[in-house]
C-alpha cells in the first residue's frame, strides 16, 4: 500500500514543480537563462542550509561514506544542476506546453537507466503499458500545436537531455545508498549546483548588467527559488527514497496536468475536451502500474483466526521494511 507520507510527497511535489514552466518561461524575458538559475540555486541553498541547520544533529550533517558522496554529487551535478541548466536555455526556443511533453520523457528514460545500474528496480510489462498511457495522456493534455512540436529541434534537443539528466541522476542517488538524510544531501547537493550553473553562465558570457529587475522578475525568482526550489525538492528526493527512481519520477506525468490546471484557475485558459480525455489516460496509467502494488484484502474487514503463528511468520510480521533513509 501507498503510505500517507509518500502520497503527501507525491502531490507536493507535482504540485510545486507544476508551476516551474511557466514561471521559468516568465522569468527568462527578465533574466539571462544559465544566471537565472544559478541566482535561483543561490537562494535555495541558503534557505536549505538555514533549514537543515535548525532541524538536524551537528553529527547528522557530516558526510561519512563513499555513498554519500556519491548521492551528494548525483543530487548537485545531475538531478538539480544540470538538469535546470538545460530546461531553462530550451525553454528559450520551445514554449511552455511543448517544453512540458518533451520533459515528461523523463519517466520513460528512468526504467532503462534503472535495468542496467540498479538491481532491485525493474519495469515489468505491465508498468510499461502503466508509463505508455502516462505518456499518451500527457499528449493530450498539453494538445500542442503541431507545427511547434515539429519544429525548434534544438530547443526540444536540449530539453531531452536535461529529462535524461534527470533520469540518470534519481537512478544514481538511489544506487549510491547514502546514509544520509533526503535533505542534508540536498543541502550539500545545491552549492554544487549553483556553482555549476555559475561556471555555465560565466563560460557562456551571460552577465548580471542584463537582468531586468520588476515586480515579475522577482516573484518569478522567488517560486522558482522557494517553491519549485527548496519545498519540492525535499518534497521530491524523499520521495525518490520512499519509492524508488522510477516510481518518483512519475511525478513528471502529473506536471503537465498541474500547470494546465493552474492556468485555467489562475489565468483563465481553458480546458477542452482533449485535455480531460487525457487526465483520465494518466489516471488510467497510474491505475495500471499501482495495480500489482495495491493488496485488495487490505480493504476488506479483517477475518479473524485462532491459529496461531509460527515461528517464522511471527518474525516477519515484527520485523520492519528496510528502504531507504530519508527524513
């Protein structure tokens, strides 16, 4: 069964990333794409560094195996650096919409990436048929225009190598096995990624005399600094923990339905028919990869016995699930 904390994660982070589209399209008319970043990673890694400061032992925040080194510079380099740093320079060339569909490859990329480097996580047949509908129903929500689909191939280029990024960095944070917590490693992880983003934006020529500073610039730089920063990546790599690489990246199914609805509520888009259509095919999709993983009797009242239980079965049932640690 789905626990209460993993769902909570799932729908935050959903939730927050959702908006990173459009507040990352909004925010590149005022800022240099790769300095965007970097400042929004700047931020974040001070109010994560705050946070993990209050809330974690002095002894809870030291690194002390290979595997948290590991998990640290999968976080920084690849899951939050790199990645961010391409999304932002292709959503340059691509709109919002067709942006959103490129980057949900990312669930597709995670499984194939997963087969080869970790060994408890395997996409069966039936998840593959789960993950086509999420795709499928992702199409139809975001319904972009054909002639953008078709055409800015570098911009959609450099989006499906940050999905791949992102892909390949959740799958080596989970083989790392850190002993650390979910957010001290996305404490350490957001230095390197700003630092990175910095070197990007410096080897490119972008400079700060660019940055238009308004009203929307700042509040654009706030979400995506706060929200689509710091709350949903501790939302999103304690999610990685609990479930797994490919299980958490499914979130980035759900994205594309939170941005169009949140344009519908707060900016008075419409919704068509096809895009409800494809609500119910990712629904339809998650129906079908959580349908092995759902006990049906745990939703039955429980019929009593008076056979007692063996040995073993006495053992099993006090010892508890190993997983991953993660706040």
């Amino acid at each position: 069964m789905v626990s209460t904390r993993t769902a909570v994660c799932f729908v935050l982070a959903s939730l927050f990333f959702g908006g990173t589209f459009v507040a990352a399209k909004a925010g590149l008319a005022y800022f240099p794409p790769l300095l965007f970043v970097a400042i929004r990673f700047d931020l974040a890694a001070v109010l994560m560094l705050v946070y993990v400061g209050l809330t974690t032992s002095r002894s809870e925040l030291v690194p002390r195996t290979r595997g948290d080194l590991g998990g640290i510079l999968a976080t920084g380099v690849l899951a939050i650096g790199m990645t961010n740093a391409l999304l932002f320079v292709g959503q340059q060339y691509v709109t919002s919409a067709v942006a959103s569909i490129v980057y949900s490859l990312n669930p597709i990329m995670t499984p194939v990436f997963a087969a080869a480097l970790l060994s408890d996580e395997r996409l069966s047949r039936r998840g593959g048929v789960g993950m086509g509908l999420g795709l499928l129903g992702v199409g139809l929500v975001v319904s972009p225009d054909p002639a953008n689909l078709l055409g800015g191939a570098v911009g959609k280029g450099i989006l499906f190598v940050g999905a791949i990024s992102a892909a390949l960095g959740a799958v080596l944070i989970r083989r790392a096995e850190s002993t650390i917590s979910s957010s001290v490693r996305i404490a350490w992880g957001l230095p390197f990624a700003a630092a990175l983003c910095h070197l990007l934006a410096w080897s490119s020529g972008e400079s700060t005399a660019a940055i238009t500073w308004t009203s929307e610039a700042v509040l654009a730089l706030a979400y995506v600094s706060v929200f689509a920063g710091v709350l949903a990546y501790i939302a999103y790599f304690a999610l990685l923990d609990d479930a797994g690489a490919i299980r958490a990246n499914l979130i980035f199914y759900v994205v594309p339905v939170v941005s169009t609805l949140g344009g519908w509520a707060l900016l008075g888009e419409t919704i068509d028919a096809m895009a409800i259509a494809g609500f119910l095919t990712i629904f339809a999709g998650f129906a079908v990869l959580g349908s092995k993983s759902i006990d049906v009797r745990g939703l039955l009242p429980a019929v009593s016995t008076d056979a007692p239980l063996s040995d073993d079965d006495d053992a099993a049932a006090r010892e508890e699930p190993r997983g991953y640690h993660s706040d």
